[in-house]
C-alpha cells in the first residue's frame, strides 16, 4: 500500500463522506479487505476471511455493502464467466482462469494494441483460460 500520508482511517472516510455512507464497523471491514490489494474475492470467501474475527457480520450484510461499494465505484464484479467474484476497481485488465483450481489472475492488457478505427469501446472483458503456474508446477512433479 503507498503512503501517501493518508491512514486507512482517513481514507475510509472520504470515502463514506463522498459516497454518502454511514461510517459502520461492517462496511470499513468489507472496504479493508479490498483497499490496496489485488484480489479476487466472492461472498463466500468474504465471509471465511472475517467470520472468526467478526462473528456478528452476516451474509446479507455483505452482499448489501458489496452491492453499495459497487454502485459507487469502488469495487467491480470481476469479469470472469462463472465467477461470482470482486475485486478492487483498478484500471481494466484482464483475467487468467485456472481450469484446474478455479484461480484468477490478473493479466497486464495495457500493450494490447487495438485497431485505431476502435474508437467507442465502454468496457473490456478479457479471460484466458489454461492452466495456472501453481497446477502447472504439481502436475510435472506427479509425473517425476
Ligand atoms: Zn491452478
Ligand atoms: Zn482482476
């Protein structure tokens, strides 16, 4: 995370103020587990990252406040087919999906050179499909 001399709290405010959301307990701990970090997160996994820490916070909970950050722009429904999953609203890139275990990573797309006649593109959803560098790697040592 880059400081910027701004602390987490600081941020999170801002954030709530220009949102127009009550600063709440549940809706900094969602926010926390975006901010600054490139990961791919679904409720699911939301929920096994802050249920022992946060017993309290309940599924229905989260879904509200993704659906709110998501409306203010500061997370994304991750542009995966199948994949029920957010991430932080960074700039565009695009996804590689193991066919094996399911992980997602992010893919630089910035060097993709479109052709200039493409001038009005809104949105872009790239994903390849393979096999991970961590699949990879356990199939060659099965085989050895
Ligand atoms: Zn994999
Ligand atoms: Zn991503």
């Amino acid at each position: 995370m880059k400081n910027d001399g701004k602390t987490f709290e600081d941020t999170f405010t801002s954030f709530c103020r220009k949102a127009g959301f009550r600063r709440t307990l549940q809706r900094k701990i969602v926010y926390g587990l975006f901010h600054g970090a490139r990961r791919h997160l679904s409720v699911e996994d939301i929920m096994s990252l802050i249920s022992k820490n946060n017993p309290e916070l309940r599924e229905e909970s989260v879904y509200r406040i993704l659906g709110d950050f998501e409306k203010a722009g500061y997370i994304r429904k991750v542009e995966v087919p199948g994949a029920k999953k957010y991430e932080y609203a960074s700039e565009r890139h695009g996804h590689f999906l193991c066919s094996r275990c399911g992980k997602i990573l992010d893919v630089d797309i910035s060097s993709i050179e479109l052709p200039k006649s493409l001038t009005g593109i809104s949105d872009i959803s790239i994903t390849f499909n393979g096999v991970c560098p961590d699949c990879a790697k356990r199939k060659r040592r099965t085989i050895a």
